[in-house]
C-alpha cells in the first residue's frame, strides 16, 4: 500500500480482514482488557465521524482527551474521516487539566472535545473556561449504526493529501508547545519510511507502552501496524513506570517482532534484572528493538544486551534511530540485524566542534543513530550506505553548517537539516517560525527547502550521530560543552543520584556564562548518603571529566525537575524555575564556587 493515504488503508484492512485483531489492549498485570477487530474499528471511527460532522466543518479542531485505550484510536480516525483536524493532549494527572494543555487549547481554538464519558467529568469545565462552549462526544457511548460494513466497492476516501491531518504539539522541551501541521502525504509518506527502514510487513507484531498522544505511541505503535496489516499490543505508560519487566513480558507473550522506547526505557529493564533477576521471559522474537526521542547511550545498550542475552534477546536486534515530529516520527534508522555502530570521538574536538577520532575507550562514545537518506532524484539507486527507502520515498539528511547555510565538511559537527515528503507542513499559526524552520534553503542545494532540526550532529560512513541540541549548548570561555554529557556524568558520580533526573545549563554570571547542574537524588537516600559527600562527588567528577567547575550544584527530590511526556528533561523550564528560586533542595549543597574560580 506504499503511498496510500491512512482512511483508504483502513477502510481496505476492515474489507479484506475484518476480523482480524487490529489493536489489543493491556491492563497493569498483563491481562488483555480490550481488542478492535478491523471491522470494528472502521465502523466505531465512521459513526464518530458522522457525529463530528454535524458539529464541525473541515479544518475545524477536535481536542483528543483520553486515558490510554482503545476510544483514542476510534476518535482519531474519526477525525480522519470527518476532515477535522485532531490534537491529541495529555489526559488530566490526579484530575487535574495540565497548564500546557490549556496553551494548546488556547493556540489550537478546538470546536469539539472527544473523550469518554467519565474524563468528560473531569475536564468540561477547565476547558471551557479557556474556549468557551464546545461540542463534546463521549466516544464509549458512541454506538455505529448496523449498517456500517465495510466493502471493497466503497469509494476511497475523498480528501486531499495535503491537507492537515492532525497536529502534534511538540513537547515544549526547549519552548512553549507548537502545533507541528501534519498532512496526509506527511504520514503515508512517513509511514513508508517506517516499513522499509525496519523491515516490516504485516506478520509484524508490535507491542508499546508510549502515550498514545505523543508522536512515537501514535505514529509508531498504532499507525505502523495498522499500515502493516499487523497487530499492535498497547500498554498503559503508568504500568511500564510502576513494573518494567511487564513490557518485556508482553513482548514474549504475543511474540513480538517490534518495540522500543526512548533510552531510559532500556536503562530501567536492566535496572529492575540487576536488583531483582530475569523472569522467565523468550526475547527470541525481538527482531527489532528501536532506541530513539532522547540521547543514546553505548553503555545502556550494553548493559541491557547483557541482562537479556540469557532468556534469548539477540544483541543486534538493538536499533538505534532519530526523529522529531516535524518530520512526522522517522528520520534516520538502522538496518534490521545489523545492531547499533558506535565511535569515539576527542572531547576537546567535539567541544571545537569537530571531529576527531579516537581509540576505544580514550574518547566520548557515540552511538549512531541510523543510516541517513541521500539526495536522488527517484530515477537513480541511493547511495551506498545510505537507508534503503526507495524511489518513492525522497528523504534526505545533510549536515549543514548553521551559521552559513553551506554543507559542514566531513570533519565538523553541524545542524541536522532534513528533506523530503515526511518533513511536516509548519506550524499552526506561526508563519515566522514555520519559515524560520521549515524553510530553510541550503547554499549547496539551490530549490530545495529543508527542515533545521535544531539538532546538532555528523555523518560518518553514511551513519548519522546526534552529538546534542543547538539551543541547549553550553559556551563556556570558548568551548562547547554538550549537557546531556555533564549530566550523565552527574548521575553517574554516587549511588544516590537518579539517573534521568539532571539538568545542566548556563546562566548568566560577572564573567560570563556559569555552568550549573540539578540533580535528583533517589527516593530518600537514607543516612549513609551525606549531602555534602553526594555534592563532592558530582563537582569532583565534573571537574575530572570536562576540566569544568560548576557555579551552582542542586541537589532535589525526586520528580522535581519538569520534564515531557515522553521522559525527557526540560532543560529550559528546569533554568526558568531555577533563576526564580523555585527548586527546593534535597538538602544543603556545598556553597558555590567561588567568584574568582574558573566556570570553564
């Protein structure tokens, strides 16, 4: 079905298998909950449709506010077949309407709120009193009609694949949350990518946990197997929070060929085999095992190979990728088999912004992040080496220098700069923005437009490394420093430090930028954790690893520092509350470096 639009595949799923079980549904313990045949998806997803259509027009906004289940799948299809736009949203925490969902309402001026019945409760009048009135479907009350069936001789869907299919609101890591215009021809252009890059077809079973509202829960574990054909196993996130292993669990129960999940999801499962052993698991199945939406590390990679290697987990199933949602999901990815390609790269190189490298272990270790699309022009084979995607998929990264606008040479870091027909239509609302991003013309490369991914990296061998984000880049007396290096080496200093759970930025000082980091502490370390032992241990190793003396060091709680829906570090948020004083300390820290010390 390469290069057919979402409605058209769904449709022929519910005619040609419609009994097949399209989704399944997992409660805390592992236990199927629910299931959506094909058929019964197309008809629940029309009958909403048809309710949506006698409330709003095409283009309009509906709100997707849901727990995770299976009425969120429903709903957006009924957006789909409705012509209204869906923004899915974070559902409400212990009853509460998040203040970055209220921003998107604001931004996004929705028309209609799908949910089920009980959020419905929970959530008519915090919205409301940002919108106003608005139209409100409880999709578990929603019933089809009977003589909603699906057929081979129905019509395809009569939209136009330029048009916005829905909008992804970024995660507001670095800034406010915008609304990333995804079209039609975004996600099957996408969603082919996805297919060739990870070698799937529809016996390709999948099982994930990420929130359904969030760009690799939707576009990856529910709209993938759907384009496939295949089977999708969902997971609540809480549950994969609470129990790890549960995930891999189910990974061996429904004998699944694709998961994954950011970094920390791998960290996790080799934390819980370490403290508590392996169940009795057979990962045997797990042909790809994808590692992307924050930083890859070669020793999580390591470590989780290690703990899974015994109940049947083949190391080269690991499968590091890259991707953002203005360019739908996928960017760059692996080759199914191959397991992840790392190097070692000069600290002080990476810190002029080159590349230099080095013997194993003497250097900083990257990971890459996949293989990364060539220019071409559909008539002619991809270059070697690049991902195999294609004629009819015309992506392409380059490494850009973001200063000039010219390819970076083969030695020096760069922007990621990404084209082709997944990268996203702009930003709801946001001409400057969309024009600054999506718009970006490379002197190499004259009538070509290119997303800036704001993302810093190289390529190697046609491998793509991501080495850190333009924006959250340290400069200090003239060199770079990446944070998510100095935090990991702040998690990794003493026992009592959670990993995950660091933020390092710069701020403003008499002699200039200041480096600071806060750190949280696990639960409630207990009396063999002195705070001053603790504060020694991550100033001294910081100093050791990056010849770097921080001006501030803040030990917090756990769960103090802001983070995304998918788990990462709000680096931005986390300086904001700590340049207004609002991060409460775990306990005394030592005293700052003093003014006459060195901050870099």
């Amino acid at each position: 079905m390469a290069g057919a639009l979402l409605p058209d595949v769904l449709r022929r799923r519910a005619a040609g298998d419609p009994d097949g079980r399209a989704f399944i549904l997992l409660d805390e313990h592992g236990d199927e909950r629910a299931a959506l045949t094909y058929r019964e998806l197309y008809t629940r997803a029309l009958a909403i449709a048809d309710r949506l259509g006698r409330r709003c027009g095409p283009g309009e906004r509906a709100l997707l506010v849901f727990p995770q289940g299976l009425e969120f799948i429903v709903a957006y299809f009924g957006c789909l077949y409705a012509r209204v736009i869906a923004v899915p949203v974070n559902p409400p925490r212990r009853g509460a309407v998040q203040d970055a969902t209220r921003a998107i309402v604001r931004d996004c001026a929705p028309t209609a709120v799908l949910s089920t019945g009980p959020m419905i409760d929970v959530v008519r009048v915090p919205l409301e009193a940002v919108t106003g009135p608005l139209a409100w479907i409880a999709v578990d009350e929603t019933v089809p009609e009977p003589t909603l069936e699906p057929t081979d001789a129905a019509p395809d869907w009569s939209g136009e694949p330029d048009t916005v299919a829905f909008l992804q609101y970024t995660s507001g890591s670095t800034a406010d949350p915008k609304g990333v215009m995804v079209t039609h021809r975004n996600l099957a252009a996408n969603q082919e990518m996805i297919r060739l890059a990870f070698g799937h077809d529809r016996h390709s079973t999948f099982v994930g946990w990420a929130p359904l509202f969030h760009d690799q829960g939707l576009i990856g574990n529910v709209l993938q197997p759907l384009y496939l054909g295949a089977t999708g196993v969902l997971l609540d996130p809480g549950a994969f929070i609470r129990r790890p292993l549960l995930w891999l669990a189910a990974i061996s129960r429904y004998r699944a060929h694709t998961s994954g999940g950011p970094n920390f999801a791998f960290d996790v499962c080799a934390a819980a085999a370490a403290g508590g052993g392996v169940p009795d698991l057979d990962l045997s199945c797990w042909r790809v095992a994808f590692n992307g939406a924050e930083p890859i590390r070669a020793d999580t990679l390591r470590r989780f190979a290690d703990a899974f290697a015994p109940v049947g987990f083949d190391p080269r199933a690991l499968y590091p990728c890259y991707g953002l949602a203005e360019a739908t999901l996928l960017v760059t990815g692996s080759r199914k088999g191959r397991g992840p390609r790392t190097l070692d790269a000069d600290a002080d190189g990476l810190g002029a912004g080159r590349y230099t490298p080095t013997p194993p272990g003497r250097g900083r270790p990257l990971v890459g992040s996949g293989l990364a699309p060539a220019a071409f022009d559909g008539a002619t084979a991809q270059a070697e080496g690049a991902m195999a995607l294609g004629p009819w998929v015309a992506a392409e990264v380059r490494i850009v220098d973001p200063e000039t606008g010219r390819g970076a040479p083969p030695d020096r870091i760069g922007e990621i700069w990404v084209a082709g027909d997944h990268v996203a239509a702009g930003y709801w609302q946001r001409p400057a923005a969309t024009a600054d991003t999506f718009q970006a013309r490379c002197a190499d490369a004259p009538g070509r437009s290119y997303l800036r991914t704001g993302d810093l990296g190289l390529i190697v061998d046609g491998e793509l490394y991501v080495v850190g984000r333009h924006k959250d880049m340290l400069v200090l007396r003239g060199r770079n420093h990446y944070p998510q290096d100095l935090e990991q080496t702040a998690a990794a200093a003493h026992p009592a430090l959670r990993p995950g759970g660091c933020a390092a930025f710069a701020v403003p000082g008499p002699g200039g930028e200041r480096p600071v980091v806060v750190q949280e502490v696990r639960g409630e370390p207990g009396t063999d954790a002195d705070p001053a032992d603790v504060a020694g241990s991550i100033r001294a190793a910081v100093v050791r690893q990056h010849d770097l003396t921080l001006a501030d060091l803040v030990l917090v709680r756990p769960g103090t520092l802001p983070k995304t829906s998918s788990g990462k570090i709000m680096r931005a948020a986390a300086r904001r509350r700590y340049l207004a004083g609002d991060l409460a300390p775990w306990a005394a820290s030592p005293p700052a470096a003093p003014a006459s010390s060195p901050a870099g």
